[in-house]
C-alpha cells in the first residue's frame, strides 16, 4: 500500500470539495441556532455525509440534533471519529466558529472516507450539539455513543495554531433565596429580601477570589432580581460558571461558593436552595501521542504552532472524552491579530479570507492524521496505551 499515493488522494479529494466546503460553513454561519436547535446545520451535515456514502443515524442519544455517520474500509481494523459543532451564541451568533468545526470534521471525514475502500478500519462524523450550554459529547459519552472508537481528533478557530489545548472543568451552579414580600417603603422589614442575600453572595464570592488559585474562575449572573422597586423581593436566582484547573479544584470552588451563599442566607433570613448541574465538563487531557503526529502534517502542509498570543482557557466538553478516549482539540489560527473569542469581530475572522484558507488546511490535517492513525497500528497502540498511563496515575 502506497501511503503517500493515499495521501494525495486525500488533498485532491478535499480541494475538489473546496467550493461546497466554503458553502456549507457560509449556510451555517448565516442561520445561527442555539444549542439543541441546530436543525438546518445538522440536517446539511448529515446529508453531506450520505452524498458521499456515509451511513447515517440521526436523533442519537435521544438528542433531535445529533448525529452519527459511519464509513466502513475494506475490512474490520481501527476506528477514528471526528466531531463535528454547530451550536451559535445567543444575540453573537457563530462567534466561537463552530460553522467552521462542523464543516472541517464533515469533510475531514468525507475525505478520508472517499479512500477507505483501500484499508482496515472505520471513520466516523459524529454531530455533537450544545457544546456551549449543555455539553451533549457528555450525554453522547454515557449513553455509550462513542464505545469502540480508538482516536477522536476536532479543531477548533482561534488567534492561535496550537496542537496540545488546554481547558479548565466546568460546572454550572444555580443559587436561589426564597425570602419574604412586603412593602418595601412602608414596612421593608416585615419582608425578606431575596435579592440582598443574593447580592451579599457576589460579594462575598468577589472577596473569595483572593483566596483561590490562579486557575479557577467564578463569573456569574443575576437571573431574577424581582418585579417591582417598591415590592421587597422575595425570590432572586443568581447563575454562576465554575470553573478549575482539575475536577478536584473545581469540586472545591463550587464548596465555596455554596458556602457563601449559606452565609448570606443565615444573615439575611433568606432561605437559599441549589441546583448544580449533573454533568460537569472535565478538563482537557490531549493524547500527546497524536498530538505529535498532527504537529507533523501541520508541518508538512507548510503551516508552523503560533507563538502565544494568550493565556486564557475556557472549556470544552471533548474533556470527559479524552478521559476516556485518545483525543486531541487543536486549533486554527484565522486572525493575525488578537481578538476575543465569543465576539462578531471573532465570527467574521473566521469567514475572512484567512480564515477560509485556514478551513481548507483543518480539514486536510485533520483527514491526514486520521489516516495516520488507520495505517500505522504502532501509533494507534501508543495513543491508547498513553492514555492507559495517564488513568493510572489519576486513580493514584
């Protein structure tokens, strides 16, 4: 078998699709849809795959916008997945780029399929919605969506060209008072008031942060607040993204804060109750190994990693797939300047005229390591056995 014949193959496949790739991320980025409402992304999606042979299952894991498309090779062998993301903001619409992820991994997969008649092995798109707010890879994950795949990999735009990403665990915590209403200008304190508990709890949580480590956030929201000024409210929800560097971290910012919230609610009167969500996002744990391998068809398609532009980190719910599966979430740079993610400046970066560039050679790194993977049994073994290692040592 010919492996440099397979990989022209596969740039010639992809730069015959150049057109329809620049298509179907447009369509995206011109009709945003929230999370779980993804219909039209997923729909073209899935019916690109099935022009190209893939067989297709929509509405997996119980999810009306998810979906799994598969493309078997000549004979059993190993399986690589790619994931696709189509999920917009509200109000910003595709201002973290997923037109741009769920078009690369679509036809990432198109093109490495368009050549598995020739190898073992299997390729799999899997659409997965709501990475912004619901996180489905997690319910995808657990309801056993990815057993049997041996390498997932997914790009993602950014102001950088990184391999190894980095990303905090994440949950969301709800905090509601329950107080009591009166009058709040002829008998205030025959009330109890809801939202000052509520906002004796962000200060409480803003005085915290001096006590917390560097990598651990704790932004929030108020929800409710109450009605009227001249009604002492009784009820205030406040929503806060809690955020740490290892489960174990975030496990102790969400302690606390709750903790401050029970302070606030002893001092108030109020009565506080909590609801946190079930499914927290796990931090990143990138498969060095093909890490490694992605680096170098990065390289050999004349693209270099960036230099640090920034620090920050967000997160990604691909993290409790990497605890489980060999993963890798790289990254594409699509500004040459430094721009925020979540932001219109950011989702027309990545329409420009680079960032279009900068899609094409996603999709062929992204088919050409997936190959890699497929051809090389030797790599496929070390990224699993990386992986391995890595369990080891967080159980000790």
């Amino acid at each position: 078998m010919d492996k440099e014949k397979l990989r022209k193959a596969i740039i010639k496949k992809i730069d015959s699709l150049r057109d329809r790739i620049f298509e179907v991320s447009d369509f995206i980025f011109n009709n945003p849809e929230l999370g779980r409402e993804e219909y039209k992304a997923s729909k073209l999606l899935a019916s690109e795959l099935e022009k190209h042979n893939f067989d297709v299952e929509m509405s997996v894991a119980g999810l009306k916008t998810a979906f799994k498309g598969v493309k078997k090779g000549k004979k059993p062998g190993c399986s690589v997945a790619f994931f696709a993301e189509y999920d917009a903001l509200p109000e910003i619409g595709h201002g973290c780029g997923h037109n741009f992820i769920g078009t690369a991994s679509t036809f990432a997969g198109i093109a490495l399929g368009s050549i598995m008649d020739q190898f073992p092995g299997k390729v799999f798109v899997f659409g997965t919605p709501s990475e912004e707010n619901h996180g489905d890879k997690i319910t995808m994950l657990e309801k056993g969506l990815f057993d049997g795949l041996d390498a997932v990999m997914m790009i993602h735009p950014s102001i950088e060209t990184k391999v190894e990403s980095y990303s905090l665990a994440c949950n969301s915590l709800e905090i509601t008072f329950i107080g009591k209403s009166a009058h709040a200008s002829a008998v205030p304190w025959m009330g109890i008031n809801a939202l000052d508990a509520l906002i004796q709890t962000f200060v409480a949580v803003n005085n915290l942060k001096k006590q917390l480590p560097p990598t651990t956030r704790v932004p929030g929201i108020i929800k409710y607040g109450g009605s009227r000024a001249n009604v002492v409210p009784d009820k205030a929800i406040g929503q806060f993204s809690l955020r740490g560097a290892t489960k174990k971290e975030l496990d102790m910012v969400v302690k606390k804060v709750k903790e401050c919230a029970r302070g606030a609610a002893i001092q108030t009167g109020a009565k506080v109750k909590f609801d946190i969500d079930d499914k927290p996002y796990l931090e990143m744990n990138t498969n060095k190994t093909i890490a490694e391998q992605y680096r170098k068809n990065l390289e050999s398609l004349g693209l270099k990693i960036s230099l640090v532009k920034e620090k920050g980190m967000g997160s990604v719910d691909i993290g409790n797939v990497s605890h489980k599966i060999p993963c890798i979430h790289a990254y594409m740079s699509v500004s040459d300047k430094i721009i925020p993610g979540h932001s219109r400046e950011f989702a027309q970066a990545v329409i420009s005229k680079l960032g279009r560039e900068q899609l094409i050679s996603s999709v062929k790194v992204l088919a050409l390591t997936g190959l890699d993977l497929l051809l090389d049994r030797n790599l496929m073994q070390r990224a699993k056995k990386e992986l391995r290692d890595w369990q080891k040592e967080q159980e000790g």
